[in-house]
C-alpha cells in the first residue's frame, strides 16, 4: 500500500542529499547485500531504483556495513535478483502521511462503505458510487502530491 500510494502522489520525499549508487545483491529474505557504510539507519525509508525486480520504497530493518534487511511487513518483500547497480536514496516521508496511510491500509479491510448524503425527514440514505480509497482519500492526499511534467 506505501508504494502505491506513493506512486498515485508522484512524490517519493527523496531526499538526493542521501542518495548514491552501488553495486547490491538482492536476496529472499529481505536482505540487501553491497556497500552500506556510514549510509542509512534502522528504521529511516529508502528508495531503492534501477533495479529489474526491486525498485520500491522500503523501511530498514537493520543495517550494517555490508547488508541492509528491510522490513516487509510495511509493504514490498525482496525478490531474488543478482548484482545490479542501484541508486539508493533515502525517502523522508512525513509521519502524517504515514498516519494516514495506515489509515487507509484499514479502510481497505473493513468493507465499509462511505456515505454521501443522509437525510432525516422520510429517511434517504446515498451511498457513494465509488468508495475506493482514491475516491474517499484524495482531498487529504493533495497536499503531497507532485505535479507531473
């Protein structure tokens, strides 16, 4: 859903002053192995590009001198990929944003159906046509979006 989200906003929060590009390994238990000195810490986002099967956003688990573990239980899981340079930057993603995220992550579970208009007299009750999370959210995303070009 982060990913998602992020895509549908345009806007990654790259922070380029954070930003570099190595040679990694990507493995199926979430670890990224390559050169991650003096890089990223536990628990900052990273955005993760140029790869065949991995480019995403992804929460560091841990992190350590030769290998970075993600969390996938935020979003997108490491796939298998062999030696690819990647530009790894960090995302510095608003808490807020992240609130409401999480907010939507369970609007998409509960199966509820928003309303859009109720009366008292006689009882009229409208149900909105679509009640997808774009449709319900929007107005509160479109202080993070990017225009695109």
């Amino acid at each position: 859903m982060l990913n998602e989200i992020l895509n549908y906003l345009n806007n990654y929060f790259a922070d380029t002053d954070y930003s570099f590009e190595t040679a990694c390994t990507f493995t199926a238990s979430d670890t990224i192995a390559g050169d991650f000195a003096d890089t990223y810490i536990m628990g900052e986002y990273i955005r993760i590009k140029d790869t065949r099967l991995n480019d995403g956003v992804y929460l560091v688990k841990t992190v350590s001198d030769i290998e970075i573990t993600i969390d996938a239980t935020v979003d997108l899981t490491v796939r298998t990929e062999a030696e690819v340079t990647a530009k790894i930057t960090k995302a510095d993603i608003p808490r807020d944003l992240i609130s409401l995220i999480a907010e939507i992550k369970t609007y998409n579970t509960s199966g509820i159906v928003p309303i859009a208009s109720e009366s008292q007299g006689n009882r009229s009750v409208t149900y909105v046509k679509d009640s997808s999370w774009k449709s319900v959210y929007t107005g509160m995303l479109s202080n993070y979006r990017k225009l695109r070009w």
